[in-house]
C-alpha cells in the first residue's frame, strides 16, 4: 500500500506492506515513495541531496536489496508494459470538473441524478456500451466550514432507458476528494466499499 503526500495530490507517500492472510504490517518505510511492484520486489525512489534515489526492496522484509539507476527503472517500466498487456481492458475514470456548468453529454446526464450544489470536487465518469458509471462526493449534514464531511456515492446509469441501474455507497464518511476511486476491468466494476471490502459488480447484468 501508498499513502499520498496530501489528502488534495495524488503523489505517493510512503509505503506500507501487509500480509494477506494475516493482515498483520510487516514493515513501512515512510521515506519512500512507491513506482511498481513486480517478481516479489518493490521498486521505489526517496530524495536525497544529490537528488533522486531509486532503490529495490524485498517485499516480505522490506530490506533495500539493491540501487537501482535511472536508466534501469526506465527499462524496467518498458518490460512491465509489454508483459501486462491483458491488462488492456483496464479503464480508469474521466474527471469532469465543473458538473454544474459543463455542456457536455456526460454533464448533462449526470445532472439529472445527483444534487449539483451538493457537490465538492470533480465528478469521475467512465463510460462502458450504454453505460455512463459516475463518482460523486457530496457534504453531508455533519460538514462544515471548518471540517468538510462528504458522502461518496457511485452510480451505474443505462442511457438507452434513462435509468439508474446500480447505485452505492462507497464511503460515508469522508473527509475529501480521491482520484481513482473505481475502475473497470473487462465487464467487472471495482470499488473498495467503506475503505475495507474489494467489490467487483459485473456490468453485463446490467448492459
């Protein structure tokens, strides 16, 4: 797992590693920051004074193994895109950043179904055949001027009939915006609902 350098920037912060069967932390090393994970290594770089280091780190021990050089990381990047190539049908979403007053199609339809002055941040769509998949935060009755408390909510509208056919919850309680929260692999739709439970919702049940 990565942290983020601030709740409003997508940097990556730190890096935790956990056991999946336990669920117990096996080590974190918050100096570093995550690029890829890849054959039981985590690659990753951490700023120092003569500038950017990037090192290999066994992922059971977290022990750094070895420097890895800029040129190095570069091919690596290469080899791993020519390998996960049946990862091609992965799409992530789309922000639009001003519902409320954007023109396109996607705006519009999005306006009929969530409460644009509710809104806070950008609203992030994919849209998959028929299907226009939106994620929205809106503040909830606990925000305030002080503390922003939102709701983050994930609809599936068919467009053929003008309807929702999927709609959750996928956080309560939330105190800011996230890029990425879902995506779509293939017919699956993906979320972690609540911050702790994957969910995949297979879109040809509802296409």
């Amino acid at each position: 797992l990565h942290k983020y350098a601030t709740p409003s920037m997508p940097e990556h912060k730190g890096i935790v590693a956990v056991d999946i069967e336990s669920g117990k932390q096996l080590w974190t090393k918050e100096e570093l920051k995550f690029e890829f994970a890849e054959r039981g290594c985590v690659y990753a770089s951490g700023n120092t004074i003569r500038g950017i280091r990037y090192v290999q780190v066994d992922a059971r021990t977290g022990a750094i193994a070895n420097e890895v050089s800029s040129e190095e990381m570069v091919i690596l990047h290469r080899t791993l895109g020519s390998e996960f190539k049946e990862i091609e049908d992965l799409v992530l979403p789309t922000p639009i950043f001003d519902v409320a007053a954007d023109l396109s199609g996607q705006a519009v339809a999005m306006r009929e179904f969530c409460d644009v002055n509710a809104l806070t941040g950008p609203v992030e769509f994919i849209e998959r055949n028929n299907l226009l998949i939106f994620n929205y935060y809106e503040r909830t009755s606990l925000s305030s001027e002080e503390h922003l408390k939102t709701k983050n909510i994930l609809k599936v509208l068919d467009r053929e009939n003008g309807t929702i056919v999927f709609d959750a919850t996928v956080n309560s309680n939330s105190s800011s915006a996230v890029p990425d929260t879902f995506f779509v692999l293939r017919d699956l739709l993906m979320y972690i609902h609540e911050s702790t439970t994957l969910t995949a919702v297979d879109l040809a049940n509802h296409a």
